[in-house]
C-alpha cells in the first residue's frame, strides 16, 4: 500500500503587508503554509533579513562587532551604508539607544532628524525601534512618525501602554507599527484589537512577540510563536494572520556569553564563531517558528541565515 | 445534566480586608455577619477558608468554627493546608445540617497520609484536589489518574463515595485557556472512575486576571458548561444572584443555549439577542474553539 503523506489542512493565510517605498513593491507575509512547508501551499515572500544600526556608539560590545564596526561607529548614515553595500542587508534597523531615560536620555527631535538623516540615504526599508520605555518611545516615535511622514517606516516597540499615540501617529502619517507584547498569545491578539479598534489598518502591522535569545528564554518566544502561527492558519485567527518579526541581534549580543573574551571564557571557544553560532541558531529557531522578518548584527550571521533561507525555500 | 446543583459560599476568607484582621483578633462579630448572610444569600455550605495559619493556625480554626456555628447550621467546608488545624476544625465542628468537609487533600502522598485518617476518624467529608506531586495536572488524563488514587485511598479508610468531592482545578482562562477543557473533561468521566462521589469546582479562578467588569459572564458561563458537563456544586461568591439562578435552574434556556454550543451545534447569531451572543462568545473562548484575548466579546 502507498503511504499516504499527512498533510495539514489551513483555514487562514498570513495577510501579504507592503514594507518601505511601495514604488519598489516590497512584499512580507502572504504565507499559506506553515514555515518553509512549501509543499503544502504558497509562500510567495523569502523571510527578510535587516541588520541593525546604533544610533550612538556602543558602550559596551563583543570585540567582534567592535573591530567589524569601528569605521562607522559614530556615524549611523555610514553604518547603514556599509550594511547595505558590504553586506547586502535587505533593510536597515535603527536602534534608537541614545534616548534611553537612563542614559544619554537625547530628545524626541534630535532622535527623529537621525532617524531622517539615515531614512534619506538609503533605499531599502527602514525599521525604527525606541528602547522600550514605554513614556519616552511614546514622545520619539511619535516624532520620527511625524518627521518622516511618507517614507513607510517600520515603527515600534509599540506596547498596550503607548500604542494611542504611535498608533495615531502611525495612520496619520503613513507608517506601519510593530506591535510588542511580552511572549503572551493572548495579550498578542489583544493588542492587535485595540490597533484596530484605534483604526490601524492591519496592512500597518507587524507582530514582535519579544525575543528571547538562545539561553535566555529562546524556547518561550519559539513556542508562543509557534501558536501564534497555528491560530492564525488553522484556528481562523484573524487578528493573529499578520507577519512577525524578530530583533534578535539586540538581544543576542548584549548577553554575556556574546560578550566574553577568550580569556573569561575558555571553554566557550572562539568568541567570533560563539557569537555568530548563538545569534544564527536563534534566527533558524525562529525562522521555524514563523519569522517573516529578522533583524541581525554580525554579517556571518547574515550570510549563515541567508544561505538556510534560500535552501529551504528552494 | 444537573438543573439543581449545590453551592458553596467562597466569602469567609481571611484574604477579605474586614474578615482578615477579624480573624487575627479573633473579633467574632464580622464573622458572623458574614456568616449569617451567606447563610441568608441561600448557599448550601460555607467554606471557612483561614489560609495557611502557620502560627495559631488550631487555635484560629477551633475559634472561628465554633463562632460561625452559633449563627447557622450549614455545613462547613474546613480550609487550610494546616493539617492541625484541620484536626482542631474536625473536634470542635457540630454535625447539624450535615458533616464538615476538608478542604482540600491533594493527591500528594503527604498529603493524603496526612489527612485522609482524619477525615475518616472524625467522619467527615473531601474535597480531593486533583493536584499531583509535580503539580498541576496537564490534562484529563493525568486528572483521571489522580481521582482514582484519591478514591482508592479514601474509600480503603472507610469514607464513603458521596462523601468525597472530586474538584479537578480550573485555571484562569487568560493564562491556561488550554487547561479548561481538561477540567470539563474530567467530571464527564468521573462516574466511571470513582463511582458515587459528588463534585465541587472553585469556579472563580477562571476569571482571575480578566478585567473585573468581564468576571461575572465569564464566571456564569463557565458554570453552566460545568452544569453540562455533570458537576453538583461549585464554590462560589454567595452574592453573586445570577449565579444562584443558573445554579437553581432559573435560566433553562440560557442553559440549553450552552449546551448548544457545547455539543458544537450550528448556532444562528442572527436569532440572539446581545446577552445570549455574549454567552455564546464566552463559551466559545472557554471551550477553546477561539483564543482568549481581553476583548472577546468585541470581536
């Protein structure tokens, strides 16, 4: 007797959500099928990659980003640059450190000028995130919503405590949100509601379900990306059927191991190659979760993730 | 399905602002008011809920016991984990109405050898708590496990079926939606698992974490999927009125509406009016058939 594949059923796809200058026809999302499971239905956009860009030099950094970026350090036009023509970056993130209340605490406008200075020097998308305060991303993001009206911007994170204001901001001037919930499915579908009930069309969301890197909570964000991913293409989820993205250099890097240098750690092996392995196994992780777009650091990363998108993909 | 089933009056509760300090200085008067009106709200039992009481907790018990006896006769559930306290609850308590119940033992082995004797040597009733010795069960199944060995044990000591109240633990709807189900589950198959024994559920824990003004239809609605599925009583807050006309069977037809919905019938929204859609759409996030989010009923 033949054996007979199992295959699964979908009631719902993944809404298809334009990103950067729509003259370019940038498409995300749009997956009829779970990740990479082409052989079951249509999945008409590759995962896309950005790396990430400082808007002020890092305090403290793996000597391996430090010596990659040093050049560019001080300058986030250069960065982005550099990411796009060196290293091929599909869009660029911005990292909006500098307005961090706890630290160089820089304004609302001054961030929003960097962030038009960097929006006016490249062509590819560009995604802005704030530090996560939820009082200050309200102010700066608002801002960079307003000054850079017109340029399609990826804008977040935006939280149930400020997602009004930047929701507002975002219709008014033309911008997509990124909507952050800490690892919860049902706060997930909760804050896409309330972004629609304020009127954000759902072709203006992206979903960041918060990211936990390899050893530090990677397997919480993989799961509950996981639901997320079957409610929206098997439970009739609608409120759920959007794209996710993850920023998981920020989070990669920043953590000790990341950090430490061949002295600390011996037995952890070659800073360099731990670093690029603990950020690529959690962008593969998370690209099997559901990940529509990833934001790195490290370009072997980029091109170790690169080469597992297009084999998959076919 | 059960149209009448009992309740259990959740009010005596020394997390309560007034009753807390009340029990700490043993002040009787707030204790009897409190019970005096959960007996007048028309509940079956009360339930004398002391908490922990690590220190005193005998003395507190014996007290608070004898204060709620003097001003009525239902039978009283005795909860804490002290098992002391328990025991000093157990001799003091006077059978009027009926016998006192311990609530809970889990399906611990501790627990159980603790307390099962003395449930048996002071004639009393159980609440068994299908709570395991690694913690909450994950499904039906291991819920299935541990009332068999809640009613071996029990039944062995010499208390009887009806005697035992099987209350298999439901989980808020907005962190373990998954889990609710499994709880239903449990009592569809509880007949055949310990034959004879009675059921409780302590139902507000569904909506614990949901914004309060949704608490109420989620605590209603959960009680008629319960009802459907076969329980016989529910811990409850005894002033909750719509709650005792689901449990006295005064709303048949939102009840046949559940059942409905229960037995995945085809429903026409159309036909409804807003209050049963709104019940149908919080059975339908408490079945699981659509993920909970704080704004069910807007979707």
């Amino acid at each position: 007797m033949a054996v007979e594949i199992p295959k699964v059923s979908y009631t719902g796809k993944i809404k298809t959500i334009p990103i950067g200058d729509p003259s370019k026809g940038i498409l995300v999302g749009g997956d009829e099928a779970y990740p990479f499971y082409g052989f079951e239905g249509a999945l008409p956009n590759a995962p896309r990659i950005a790396m990430d860009v400082q808007d002020t030099p890092p305090e403290e950094c793996a000597a391996t980003i430090r010596e990659l970026f040093s050049d560019v350090w001080d300058d986030p036009v250069a960065w982005a640059q550099k990411c796009i023509q060196e290293y091929g970056a599909d869009m660029i993130d911005l990292e909006l450190a500098s307005t961090d209340p706890n630290g160089l605490d820089r304004s609302a406008e001054e961030a929003a000028e960097m962030v038009k200075k960097v929006a006016d020097s490249i062509d590819v998308p560009l995604i802005v995130y704030g530090t996560a305060n939820v009082e200050k991303d309200s102010d700066v993001l608002r801002m960079v919503c307003e000054v850079c009206e017109g340029r399609h911007l990826m804008v977040g994170p935006v939280q149930e405590g400020n997602y009004k204001k930047i929701g507002a901001a975002a219709i008014a001037y033309k911008h997509t949100v990124i909507a952050n919930t800490p690892i919860d499915i049902n706060l997930a579908k909760q804050l896409n509601i309330l972004l629609g009930n304020l009127g954000v069309p759902d072709e203006q969301i992206l979903i960041d379900p918060t990211t936990g890197g390899l050893g530090y909570g990677l397997e919480y964000t993989y799961s509950v990306m996981e639901r997320i991913r079957m409610a929206a293409m098997v439970q009739q989820d609608e409120k759920l059927q959007l794209p996710m993205i993850c920023n998981i250099g920020k989070e990669v890097w920043k953590t000790k191991e990341a950090k430490q240098t061949i002295e600390e750690a011996p037995e952890l092996g070659d800073p360099t190659q731990r670093g690029v392995l603990m950020e690529a196994i959690t962008a593969q992780d998370l690209l099997l979760a559901g990940a529509n777009i990833l934001i790195l650091r490290h370009p072997e990363t980029v091109k170790l993730v690169r080469s597992m998108i297009q084999e998959l993909m076919g | 399905m059960a149209q009448y089933i009992y309740l259990t009056g959740e009010n005596l509760n020394v997390i309560s602002k007034t009753l807390g300090p009340a029990m700490k200085n043993k002040d009787p008067g707030p204790i009897r008011e409190m019970a005096e009106r959960e007996t007048e709200a028309g509940v079956d039992f009360i339930d004398l809920n002391i908490g922990p009481a690590r220190k005193g907790g005998p003395e507190l018990m014996e007290w608070i016991v004898k204060t709620v006896q003097e001003v009525t006769d239902l039978p009283l559930f005795l909860d804490t984990s002290n098992v002391e306290a328990i025991e000093a609850g157990l001799k003091t308590y006077q059978p009027k109405k009926g016998k006192a119940i311990v609530n809970s033992i889990m399906a611990r082995p501790q627990r159980m050898e603790a307390l099962i004797p003395l449930a048996a040597k002071y004639d009393a009733g159980m609440v068994a708590l299908l709570w395991g010795p690694e913690g909450m069960p994950r499904d039906t199944d291991e819920r299935a496990m541990f009332v068999s060995e809640l009613y071996m044990a029990a039944t062995e000591a010499g208390i009887q079926p009806e005697d035992i109240y099987v209350d298999p633990i439901v989980t808020p709807v907005n962190v373990q939606q998954d889990q609710i189900p499994h709880c239903l589950g449990l009592y569809q198959v509880q007949q055949d698992l310990a034959p004879g024994t009675r059921s409780t559920n302590g139902l507000s824990n569904v909506s614990n974490g949901s914004p309060d003004h949704l608490r109420p239809i989620l605590n209603q609605t959960f009680l008629m999927l319960l009802m459907h599925s076969g329980v016989q009583g529910a811990i409850v807050d005894a002033f909750d009125q719509p709650l005792h006309d689901i449990a006295r069977g005064k709303m048949p037809e939102l009840l046949e509406l559940m059942g409905k919905v229960m037995d995945g019938e085809e429903i026409d929204m159309s036909k409804l009016s807003k209050e049963e859609t709104d019940y149908v759409k919080t059975a339908r996030v408490l079945l699981g058939h659509s993920l909970y989010s704080d704004s069910w009923l807007e979707l």
